[in-house]
C-alpha cells in the first residue's frame, strides 16, 4: 500500500514543511529552558550545536526514507525489522505524534489565553483548534502542504521584525563573556535546545509524497539549517535584552522582549499581541502536521483510511492536551516528548538504517 500517488508535494513545500515543523514551542520558550540549563550567557552556543546535531539525526532519515520510495516509515518497518518489532516501532511513532499533537493544542491554548482571549475559557480555544486542525488533516497532504507554503514567509518576516526592532534595548554585556566558564555549561544546554528542533522527523512520512525524492537529502538539511540562525538570533536577543537571571524566572521570554518593543511614533501599541497571532499560525500549522502524521500512521498500520483515524484521535488528543494540571506539568510533557524524539532520532532510526544496509534492503541509491 503505497503513499497515494495523487497526494505529491514539490521540493520546495518539503522545504517549508521540514522548517515549519521546527518553528513552534520553541520560539517562545526555548530562551528560558536554555537559561535554566545553561545558566551563563552561552546558551547560543547549545543551540548552533543542537542544530548540528538535528542536521546529522535528518541525513541518518533521509538514508533510510530514500531506500524505500513512495513509503512511509509505518509501510517499510515491517519489512525491515520483522512484524513484531516494525509495528512496535510504528506504534511508538504514531502515539509520538498523538503526544506532540496533544501538547502543541495545550501550548497553544494557554498563550492565546493569556494573551488574546483571557475571557474564553481554555476549553473552548482547543476545541476550535482541534476541529481546524481536523478539517486540514481530512483533506491530506496537498491542502498541509500549501498553508504551510502561506504562512512560513510571514513567520519568518515577522521574527526577523521582532529581532530587528529589539536591537535597540540589546546589551552587549549581557551576553559576555564567551565560554567563561568552559564548555560544560554548553553541553548542558542540549537537552533543552534538541527538542526545539523537534519536528524534521516528520520526514520519516513526507518524503514518501515528494515528487522528487532525490532532492530529500538537500531539502532536509537547507530546512534544518534555516531553523539554526533564527533560534539562535531568538535566544541571543532574550538574553541581550533581559539578561539571564531574568530569562529564568520569566514563563514567556520572547513575549517579555515583543512587550518592551515601542515602534517609531507610537503608531502601534502592544505589539506582544500582534506577535501570539503570528506564533499561533506556526503552532497551529505545527500542530496539524503531528496530527496528520499520527491519523496517517495508525491507518497504515491497521490498514484503513487516514481520514477514520482523523476522527478517532480528536477524544485522545483533547485528553492528552487537558491532561496536564498546570502549566509546569505542560513543561515536564515537553520535556518527556524531548526525550522521545531523542530515542527516535538517535537510537529507533539509525538502527532501521543499519538493519536494512545489512539485510541489502531497498535502493541504495
């Protein structure tokens, strides 16, 4: 059962969905979890490393993608590693997705809450979201693919807009001296900056739709290298322009540096809350790429349409989302999901590419 052949994507939206799939949580949070961490003002430095690191986990993807075209991971890692042990794997990565999805809904309701809609209760944010999202999913990859190709632009513009109007309020000191105390502060900045790269392995199920398989290799490494420089431009200002004992304490650090932003003659005011609409159009397209991934998944597992599973996961993903008491407890959710992917993408992947390089399984080339 391969990947319907009418639901194809160009190289240049499997550009945009390998970046967009990275560009979320990890805006708004990502400074202070590497502040936490790191503790000095080379958090910045996790982060290019992470990156590295994710460039390297999305090479070990495209190998093994590559040998099996117009294949999801969910179709071939059966043939690869046995019944028992490929739908195990499968299982893992479906009910990742269904926890990403989870997550991401619960994110997005309590920035919006905060920030947008303090009236409406939280309940009634996520449901809205959950039946967007639902609607995108239904329609397949062709539809996710093109709204991603909308909004990636305008995400990144307006990043580059928040960077460039914070220059201002940016103190070099802060963010001196590089490597003050040695390398291991970096090191420990890892865990928090590998699960903002969260999202490339959404390739495993992609590269199976692109017209021009061939391309992937280039495609996922140029998405991920275009993640780097912005996470890091994000982290660098929050520190720059809070410092980082402030970092720390604060829940939203971007959304702190958005707030203290006053443009030229005061023509537009609270420019925080011109920002969250933005942010929650690249969470919500995050969001419903995990959520395709996962319908997708469980329907070639179990062999039925996508679109039953699209309905089936809306009851367990609205749980997984309102399953968190608090918001601390969203934040532990966030960091089991980076432990996951760490599994996934360091241990499950490469040892499917090692297993079908041995076997001879697949196209080389």
């Amino acid at each position: 059962m391969d990947a319907n052949q009418k639901d194809e994507i160009t190289a240049l939206q499997a550009f945009v969905i390998v970046s967009k799939s990275m560009i979320g949580t990890g805006i708004v949070v990502l400074p202070r979890g590497i502040c936490k961490e790191v503790g000095t003002p080379d958090g910045w430095i996790s982060v290019v490393l992470s990156g590295l690191l994710a460039m390297f986990a999305g090479y070990v993807i495209v190998k093994l993608s590559q040998r099996f075209p117009n294949q999801t991971f969910f179709q071939y890692s059966q043939m690869v590693a046995g019944k028992l042990l490929g739908t195990g794997a499968a299982i893992i990565l479906s009910l990742y997705y269904i926890l990403g999805s989870g997550y991401s809904l619960r994110f997005m309701g309590e920035v919006i809450h905060m920030y947008l809609l303090d009236k409406t209760p939280i309940e009634v944010i996520m449901i809205v979201f959950l039946s967007l999202g639902t609607y995108l999913t239904v329609g397949g990859v062709n539809p996710i693919a093109r709204l991603t190709e909308l909004f990636l632009p305008l995400v990144i513009l307006f990043l580059l807009v928040l960077i460039l109007f914070s220059l201002n309020d940016i103190e070099l000191d802060n963010i001196r001296p590089v490597l003050g105390e040695g390398v291991l502060p970096v090191l420990k900045g890892l865990k928090p900056s590998i699960f903002s790269f969260a999202g490339f392995e959404i390739m495993l199920i992609f590269i199976a739709f692109m017209k021009e398989p061939r391309k992937a290799m280039k495609i996922v490494i140029s998405g991920i290298a275009l993640v780097i420089p912005l996470y890091t431009l994000v982290v660098v200002i929050a520190i720059a322009t809070l410092t980082v004992d402030e970092v720390k304490t604060l829940t939203w650090p971007t959304m702190s540096v958005a707030k203290n932003i006053e443009l030229p003659g005061g023509f537009f005011e609270r420019f925080e809350s011109l920002f969250s609409v933005l942010w929650v159009i690249s969470m919500y397209t995050s969001f419903v790429l995990y959520q395709y991934a996962a319908s997708l998944g469980l329907g070639q597992i179990f062999r039925k349409e996508h679109r039953i599973f699209s309905y089936a996961c809306l009851p367990v993903i609205y749980l997984v989302a309102m399953f968190p008491a608090d918001l601390n407890s969203v934040f532990d959710v966030g960091d089991f999901l980076g432990k996951t992917v760490l599994f996934i993408t360091a241990i499950m992947v490469p040892c499917f590419w090692i297993i079908a390089k041995l076997r001879r399984m697949g196209h080389e080339n």
